[in-house]
C-alpha cells in the first residue's frame, strides 16, 4: 500500500524519522575515533580508554552546559540570548558577597557573613531571573530584536559586575558554599538541569509552546498561546540557569571576579548550534545540545592530549561551529525542496 | 544578395510581430503542490495599447503576471516577445528583454533616495569611476519631465505618499525602455484624483508605444483605460475583446460564469438563536461600522473583493488585531475580545486565510500541530500535557477528517494542502467551538478535497455550530451559505438571503 494515501485510522509509529541528533552522535563519535588513532599513533597510548581524563572534559564543559540548557530553548523560541556570560559575572560576584567566611576580617559585607548557604544561591538565582526578565520583557513587549536586547544586557551585566566591587574579587566563602562546586558537583547540576529540562521541553505546555512560538509566531498567537508572557518566561529560564552557573563558577574558584563567564554565551550557542538546534527555532532539543557540548568538550582534551598548541583547538572550533549552521542550512533547503 | 536577405529577416519578424503583437503568451501551464494555478493559458498584447487582464480572486492573474515577469518559470507553454520565442529567467533578465512590472507591493528602497532608487545598479559615474550624483538628479528630472512627474528627485522614498511611489516605479521602468509594462492593481491605493494623474500617463506611455498590461478588479477602470481586455477562470482563459463591444455584465457573466454542481452539498438545517452579534465594529482607515449578527446553525458567507477588508473584521472578532471601537456580543452578552485567547475562552475559533503563514506549523508534526490550540485551555495537568488523552482525541478527530498522512509524527510541511487545511480544521475542532470563522477554508486545494471540506462545514452547521465564512470563490458562497454579507472598501454594501442571491448581484456590490 502506498503510505501517503493510507488512511490515519492505521496508525504507524514505526515509521518516525531518524533523528537529527543521530546524525551529530555520529560527528562525535568520528571526532574521538580520530583523536582515538591519532593518540596512538602520536602518543602510543588510548585517549577513550582514561577515564580520568573523559571526567575532567566532561568537569569543564559542564559549567558552560547548564548555560547552554538555558540558550537551547531560547534559541528553540526563535531568539538568542548573548548575555549569558555576563550574567555569570554578575551573579557570581552577587552571590559570593554573600557567602563570605565571618573568620576574614576584610569581607564585602561584614554583617553579613556565615550566612547559611541558601542566601548567595538563592540571591544568585534571583538576579540571574531579574536579568532574563528583563530581556524577555524588551523582546516581548517593545519588539526589539533578541540580538539588540541581550547584547544591552551582555555590556550592562558585565558593568555592573565590574562596578560592585570597583574591581576588586571576592574570595573566601564558607565551606557549604565552596561545597557547591566541588569536585564532579558541577556535573551533577548540569545533568539534573539537563534532565529536568530535556522533560521540560518534551512533556509539558511550556515546552509545547516553546517549540510553537519558534515555529511559527503568529500561528502560535493565533493558536491561543499569550505569546508575550511565554517569551519572558523563556528568557527568564535562562536567565535562571545563567545566574546557577554563575554560582557554580564563582563556588569552584573560591573566589569571583568580574570578568568571569566572559564569552561563555558564545560557547554555549556554539554548543546548542553544533547539537543542530536551528537558529531560525522550532527545531533543536536538550539531547542534541548535550552532545555538541560533548564534542566541545572532546575536542579541547583532545587537543590537549595531543600536545597540539591551544590556538589550533580555536581555529577548529570556529570552523565547526560554522559547518554546524551550514550543516543546518542545507538540512532546511532539503526540506523546502521536499 | 546579402541585403536582400537581411531585408527577408527583418520581414520575417515584421510579419511575427505583426501577428503576435508585443508580447505573446501560448498555452502556458504552472502548476504549485496540490493547485493548477494557469491551465494552457493565452495572452497577446500589442504595442501602443492597454489590456486589461480580468478575472476573480484566484483566476491566475497574478500568476501569469509573475511569469512573464521572470520571477516564477512556467512549467510548459511559449513566451514569444516581437515574434521571438523567450525565456525570462529571473525579473532581471526580464527587466533586460524590456518586460517591468510595478508589483502591487511597490518594490522601492525605503531609506535611499528618489533618484538612487531609480538608477541602481546603472548610477552614471564620473572619471574616477565614482557615481556621479549631480548628472544622476539631472537625468532623472529629464525622465520625470518627459512623463510629466512632479517628484523631488532628492527625496527619500520613505517620505513618498503611495501615488508618488508608483509614480517613481513607472519612471524606473520607462528608465529601461520597457516595451511591456506590467501593472498589478495599480490604483488600489489611490485617490481619484491620483487615478486621473496616473491614466494621463498610462495615456502617454501608449502613445510611446509601449505595451501595458493592467490588472484590475474595477469595471469603470477597464472601460475608461482599456482598449482590449482578456477574462481568465479558475486558471483557465476564457476569452479576449476590446472593451468597445462588451457591456458591464458581460464581463461579469464571463469572471464568474460556471455552474454550480454538487460541489457545495448544503443541507437546510435549522437556524436557531443569535449567537453572535457584531455591531458597528471600526478600525479606522480599515473598516468601518461593521455590523451583522449569525444563528446557531448558519453558514454566514463573507464576500467581497481582495481589499475589501474582510478578514480584518474576522481578526478583529478573533482578537488578533481587536477593533477600536463597536462591540461584540455573544450571546447577547457584550464581551470584550484583545487576544485570541480571550476569543477562544468565549467559543470562537478561527481558520486563518494563510494555511502556511499565520495557520501551520509547517516543521512541527501532525500531532503537535493539532494538539496546539486544545493545550491552550485544557488537558494539562500541573504543567504537563496529558498526551496520551491528547493524543487519542488527536487520532480520532484526523480520522473523522480523514486527513491523509503516513502517521501522525510527520511533518506538516509534507503534506498537501487539502491534508494542511484539514489538519487545521481538526485543531480548531478538538476546542469544540460555539462560532467558527473561516477565512478562505478551501484556498489552493484541490477539489476533491474542497468537497470534503464542505461537507464537513456543513456538517457542522447542522450540530449547531454557527459559522463564518470568508470566501472568494462566488460559488462557494453562494453554495454553503445561508446569508452573504457583502463588503466593499471596509464598509459592509449589502446582505442578501440565499434565495435572492446570485454571481452577479454580489458582484454588483462587491465591485460599485
């Protein structure tokens, strides 16, 4: 029987699409393959085989993944949000203000120290929000584009994280604050994030309406949806997850500085770009960003492993991230065609 | 012996031209997914005269105005430009072999200036190989004398009122020495004085020799500009005459003369209460006092020509653009409508005219685009969707519709039109509405498909439903619906019953 003429009534799951996310599973594991006979060719010794090593990738790219979470959806929603990493400056020097050792007599704030652990997270949280409604607001409500309404917080964040101390870091946090981001702590959060998210997206309304608004606005609008108020919640979201990262940055090295996130909001679109989630929205998902963020992640340690110098690992970045975007080019001219 | 040749080709294609006129069409044929838009379709035109091209809403006039301006490519037929078989590869290429066409939409650089605008691309250059700014103003005061266009070569486009725009394309068109000049309802935008302006320099340009072809809706416009007019159909042509020898209603009988067969399968069900009742609804420069009231069970037609602003009214009831002022009463109960939501929590849904740009989410699946307007109001559970509920009352309902799709998990963009429309019909469904607006429910679908969808419209009405209708197609109207409202120019012209109302009655007040 020919499949476009049967009738809905005999419905066929089977015959789902490959996924997209299969076609970058495979990238990747091309990526470590060669990196795999490269190592032994170059260095007689396995590159998958160290476990110690694929945590320590993992350890650095996990931080710029929950940022990345964030961005997924926002880019899934036909936006952009480029003030992720000053955000992460922002909150981290917020909330480690607040998480200063009473023992050290120069703190920030000097009545407020030894504070329990759910002050500086909850304030880092809070600000993250405070900043991601405010994109979220300019872009629903004033109709300026995304790019314009998040670079303005990318500079006004960084700003005021380089203001609030004049400059100056701020270090020694109590120990349950340290704890936060200690040792594989920080993977732990971005799988949780990763996962809730990845639930987010697939099985609920605002998930539903995510993917609706970035398919097609006006028909969203149509369809019902406030497409306003569901935009600032997007935006907030990730703002959320900007200002957890922050938190996270800021408990790992002890200390914050203002200058800390700097470009991480490029990283973490490249990450969700090279996971093939479409920068004209609608299409993308949570496991897709997991693993461009991976192959990030493999291609810094593998270069590393290599002994290849830094500057390399840059350039091919870059033109990964580009092959990605045209990668996803084509895929749409196909479609259209189709 | 060798001049006597030449003098042979140059009477060769002297006598083509003589018997092709400027610009020959032969049976060109276009086809788009799911829709024959011109079926082995004629047109010639010759030089020095205005031919009107005529037709309803959807005959293909536009269509073949596209390709013989290059930007669409007929899939078979001839284009012979002087007697010569041509092919227009790109509005460029046209634009070259003398063929422009002022689009409906003017196609100007906002923020450039009069004279750029009208010289891109062929900016005259000093000897340093910069663009010469004082000779470009120059030239282009020489081209607005010669048509008598009073424009300041200096301004910014931006600041041009609509007559003023169209005058700057027509000026960059004769700029090429077109011998075709294409015009797609010119005077749509214009006032009557405007109008007068632009026919004196239509009246020029014929004189010059050029060839126009002019698109239009408006009677009065065709006998006082038009020396010879060509009549399309549902994509078909139907028949060419000078506009001497044909009366009003000729013209009328040819646009829309076919039979109504038992495409539209209405069945009289009865009429109950005023559901909805609009009254005096105005957006100004829009519509204006728009007022009319629909029954449970009635198909209520909205006709009207393309301008005539009715689904402006249709997204003002829908909330979409809400009106400034009037009121809306459901039920007899006045309700405030802003946002569709706030419409679909008082039992409306609406088809949009647009399948694919306003209705569809094209990359989405089946499923996701059914389910969307239904998870808006209910069937969400603490922020989850109960899908597999959703997802039965999805199946069930793309059943009853018999929406055509391998499974529902497959891109809407896959699909045809007729299955698109469906499923768009089955999201508004699902919501089980009160009052149905429809605007354009069967638009570039083929019949079959059209038919299921009237039975289904109809099908509706008899549960109870009461439904609006938008429709361009004169047939459909009259086939489904029980009332017409008639618009014209934002303003409501008419209302006739479904015994007293007929093609041409409608079309008197549609067209004025």
């Amino acid at each position: 029987m020919n499949t476009t003429t049967q009738s809905i009534a005999q419905v066929d799951r089977s015959r789902r699409r490959l996924p997209p996310e299969l076609t970058i599973l495979l990238v990747l594991v091309g990526i470590s393959l060669t990196f795999e006979i490269l190592g032994w060719i170059l260095q007689g010794q396995s590159f998958l085989g160290n476990t110690q090593r694929l945590s320590i990738m993992i350890l650095q790219v996990s931080v710029i993944g929950i940022i990345a979470i964030g961005v997924t959806q926002v880019i899934i929603s036909d936006g952009i949000d480029l003030s992720s990493g000053s955000i992460v400056g922002a909150t981290a020097m917020i909330s480690m203000s607040l998480a200063q050792m009473g023992s050290y007599e120069r703190a920030l704030y000097p009545a407020l120290t030894d504070l329990p652990v759910i002050v500086p997270v909850a304030a880092g949280l809070l600000v993250g929000v405070v900043c991601g409604v405010i994109n979220g607001f300019l872009i629903a409500y004033t109709r300026i584009p995304p790019f314009i309404a998040t670079l303005g917080m990318m500079v006004t964040a960084r700003g005021f994280a380089k203001w609030y101390t004049k400059g100056q870091p701020i270090s020694f946090p109590t120990e349950s604050f340290a704890a936060i981001g200690k040792g594989l702590a920080p993977v732990l959060i971005f799988l949780v994030v990763a996962a809730v998210m990845h639930i987010v997206l697939r099985y609920t309304r605002y998930g539903k309406f995510t993917y609706a608004i970035g398919a097609n606005r006006h028909a969203a609008r149509v369809s019902g949806i406030n497409v306003e108020r569901h935009t600032v919640k997007v935006y907030a979201v990730a703002g959320l997850l900007s200002g957890l990262a922050g938190i996270v940055v800021a408990s790992r090295g002890l200390t914050a500085q203002a200058g800390m996130g700097t470009s991480y909001e490029l990283d973490a679109i490249a990450m969700a770009v090279i996971g093939g989630v479409s920068l004209s929205g609608g299409r993308g998902s949570i496991a897709g960003t997991l693993i461009g963020m991976i192959i990030f992640g493999v291609i810094i340690s593998g270069f590393t492993f290599l002994r290849l110098d830094a500057y390399y690992q840059e350039m091919l970045k870059g033109v990964i991230i580009v092959a990605a975007v045209v990668a996803d080019m084509y895929r749409q001219r196909k479609r259209a065609k189709a | 012996m060798v001049s006597s040749k030449i003098a042979a080709a140059i009477k060769q294609v002297l006598d083509a031209t003589e018997a092709d006129g400027l610009l020959a069409i032969e049976g060109i044929r276009k086809e788009f997914p799911g829709v024959l838009a011109l079926d082995n379709v004629k047109l010639r035109v010759r030089p020095g005269t205005v031919h009107a091209l005529m037709g309803e809403n959807g005959a293909g006039k536009s269509t073949l105005m596209k390709i013989i301006a290059g930007i669409y490519q007929p899939d078979a037929g001839e284009i012979r430009l002087r007697g010569v078989p041509t092919v227009l590869k790109s509005p460029l290429d046209a634009l070259e072999q003398g063929i422009a066409m002022i689009h409906q939409e003017l196609q100007l650089m906002n923020w450039m200036t009069v004279a750029e605008n009208i010289w891109i691309r062929r900016e005259p250059k000093n000897r340093f190989g910069l663009i010469d700014h004082s000779k470009m103003i120059t030239m282009t005061e020489e081209l607005f004398t010669r048509l008598n266009i009073v424009v300041n070569p200096h301004a910014q486009v931006s600041e041009l009122t609509v007559a003023q725009k169209q005058m700057v394309e027509i000026a960059r068109a004769v700029s090429y020495e077109s011998s075709v000049l294409i015009m797609d309802e010119p005077t749509s935008a214009l006032t009557d004085r405007e109008v007068q302006h632009l026919f004196s320099i239509i009246r020029s340009l014929r004189e010059r020799g050029i060839g126009i072809v002019y698109i239009t809706h408006k009677m009065n416009e065709l006998f006082e500009i038009a020396d010879e007019f060509t009549v399309f159909r549902d994509g078909k042509y139907v028949g060419t005459h000078s506009s001497k020898d044909v009366n009003r209603d000729d013209i009328i009988r040819m646009m829309v003369g076919r039979d109504i067969t038992d495409m539209f399968p209405k069945i009289d069900c009865p009429i109950g209460d005023v559901v909805l009742e609009v009254k005096n609804l105005t957006i100004p420069g829009v519509f204006h006092d728009i007022s009319f009231s629909l029954r449970r069970g009635e198909i209520l037609g909205l006709a009207g020509l393309v301008g005539s602003k009715r689904s402006n009214v249709a997204e003002a009831i829908f909330g979409v653009t809400p009106a400034t002022s009037g009121e809306i009463l459901v039920e007899g109960t006045p309700v405030v409508i802003d946002s569709p939501s706030a419409a679909m929590s008082h039992g409306f849904a609406f088809l949009t005219e647009d399948r694919k740009e306003t209705g569809c989410f094209l990359i989405l699946n089946c499923l996701e685009n059914i389910q969307s307007a239904l998870i808006t109001r209910s069937h969400v559970k603490a922020g989850f969707v109960e899908q597999s509920t959703v997802t039965k009352l999805a199946e069930d309902m793309a059943a009853t519709l018999r929406v055509k799709t391998p499974n529902l998990y497959e891109a809407v963009e896959n699909l045809s039109g007729g299955n698109q429309q469906k499923l768009l019909i089955a999201r508004w469904l699902l919501t089980k509405p009160r009052i149905l607006i429809l605007d354009e429910p069967t638009r570039g679908i083929d019949v079959g498909a059209k038919a299921e969808i009237h039975k289904l419209i109809t099908g509706l009405a008899a549960e109870g439903v009461a439904v609006l209708m938008i429709s361009s197609e004169l047939p459909e109207v009259l086939g489904m619906s029980d009332r017409v409202v008639v618009m014209h120019e934002g303003r409501v012209s008419g209302v006739l019953d479904r015994a007293e109302a007929t093609q041409v009655k409608i079309m008197d007040l549609a067209a004025r």
